[in-house]
C-alpha cells in the first residue's frame, strides 16, 4: 500500500489483494479528499461495499470526497453515494467537479 499525501487530496494506493492494510491507515487520513486506487488483485470489490460506504459517508460529513479508482467495474453495481473511476486522471476530475459544485452550494 502506498500513501502520496498533497494539499488537495490524499492518494492510496493498494497493490495486494486486501483491503486490510487500509482499515488500520484510515484515522490517520481521513482530514483530506481521497482517492483509493484499487488493485486488479482485489476481486468482488461488489462484496467491500459496506466498507466504501462507511469510508464515503465519514467523508461527505466532513465535506470530503471519496473516489474508488479501478478498472472494469460496473458503477451500476454500486449505490449512487460512490463515485468510481477508471482512471486516476478521472477520479481527479471528479473531485473538481466535487469542489466547483461545493463552493457553490450545490
């Protein structure tokens, strides 16, 4: 798992097939927007969906957002609270649009 820290969001990295490492790193992370970048290791990510959930609600009560970045999966799957993202480049796109729409009250 790599952490990349910066003004406007945090990006992690999981590089294995668990999502265990992240639970523990979570309350050391949670003050910025996050992208989570999802190994093709990790499989039936539709089983993970109450974790995302609680990763996603923690973070909109803080006026954050939380992006799942992975390829290959059906955003339909999904409750409409996620937002996922083929690539890092959309998920960054997302989270602008996230901001624009915050600043204006959206």
């Amino acid at each position: 798992m790599k952490i990349i820290e910066n003004d406007q969001y945090n990006l992690i990295s999981i590089d294995g097939p668990s999502l265990s490492a992240l639970e523990s790193q979570l309350p050391m992370i949670d003050n910025n927007h996050l992208l989570l970048e999802l190994s093709d290791k990790i499989k039936n990510i539709e089983n993970k969906i109450n974790f995302f959930l609680k990763i996603a609600s923690g973070l909109k009560a803080k006026n954050k957002s939380f992006i799942i970045i992975k390829k290959g999966i059906h955003i339909n799957d999904f409750p409409e609270i996620l937002n996922i993202a083929p690539t890092l480049q959309e998920a960054k796109d997302i989270l602008e649009i996230e901001i624009i729409e915050r600043d204006l009250g959206l």
